[in-house]
C-alpha cells in the first residue's frame, strides 16, 4: 500500500521540514536575544555615558538620566537624578555661602583699613605726647637747678648783706664813740 519509496520521500520532507523549522527556530532565537541584549545595553551604555560625562570633562550637572519604564534601569537613572539634584544644590548654597564670605572679607578689608591709619596716628600721638613729656622733665630738671641756684644765691646775698650791714653798723660804732 505505502511504496517504500514513497515513505522515503515523506521521511525527507519531514526531516526537511524539521530542519527549516529548527533553522527558522534558531534564527528567531538570535534575533530576539539580539534585541532583549540590545534592550539592556543600550540603556546601560547610556547610564555609563551620562555618568561618565558628569564625572570627567564638564561636569554638567543639569544632565538627567531618562526614567522610562519599572525596571532596574529606571530606578538606577532615578537615583542618578536625585544625586545630582542634592550635589547642585549643594553646590548653589556653597557658591551663596562663597558669595557671603566675599563680600565680609570685603567689607572687612574697608574697616582693616581706616582702623589701621586711626592705629598709626594714634601710635604717632603717642610717640609725641612722650616726646613732650621727656622735654617737660628735663625742663622741670632745668628749672629745679636754676631755682637751688637762685636760693644759694639769694643766702649767700643775705650772708652777705648781714654782714655788711655789720661793717656798717661796726663803722657806726666807731664814728661815734
């Protein structure tokens, strides 16, 4: 009934049959896992790349991950963002905190300075204030000499005076006696 031939042939169209399909089979099983591993890749590279471009060269930290889907990825990229975000912020209080320390250092530099010249003047005053004071003490000396000098003089005119009166008085006496 069934030529040995004929099952031959139904046996090769079946191999060949299987054949193709497992070739088919295997071509569909490349193609998807080419595009599941493109599917993770891709995203991956671009995380890396975002990443690597804030950590080196410009440091741009207005650079955000895309968050798409519910995966892995997505809340790596989420958590990336939030990183940013706190350092520029971070970054914006430390630049106005800079900003403020600026400005003090200025505004204290302004005060250094007059404080600095009233300091000198001051110093200055004082140097001729003691200045003065030395002259007025050897003045004050001077004065005191000249005054022990005027009252030794002024004894030894009396001493002499007394004793003239004396001779005089002595001169009297013998006129008149």
């Amino acid at each position: 009934i069934f030529d040995d031939s004929a099952n031959q042939k139904i046996i090769s169209n079946a191999r060949n049959a299987a054949l193709a399909i497992g070739v088919l089979v295997i071509l569909l099983g490349v193609l998807a896992a080419f595009l599941i591993t493109r599917s993770i890749v891709n995203p991956i590279k671009k995380t890396v790349t975002s990443m690597m471009s804030v950590a080196e060269g410009e440091g741009d930290l207005r650079a955000r991950l895309p968050v798409t889907g519910n995966d892995e990825l997505s809340s790596l990229s989420h958590a990336f963002n939030q990183f940013v975000i706190k350092i520029q912020s971070t970054i914006a209080e430390l630049q106005g905190a800079t900003h403020n320390l600026t400005q003090m250092a200025s505004k204290l530099s302004h005060t250094r300075n007059p404080a600095k010249s009233g300091i000198a003047s001051q110093s200055s005053e004082t140097d001729q204030v003691a200045t003065a004071l030395n002259q007025m003490n050897s003045t004050s000396q001077e004065v005191a000499q000249s005054a022990a000098s005027a009252a030794e003089a002024a004894r030894d005119a009396d001493t002499e005076a007394i004793t003239g009166s004396r001779v005089v008085q002595d001169s009297i006496n013998s006129i008149t006696q």
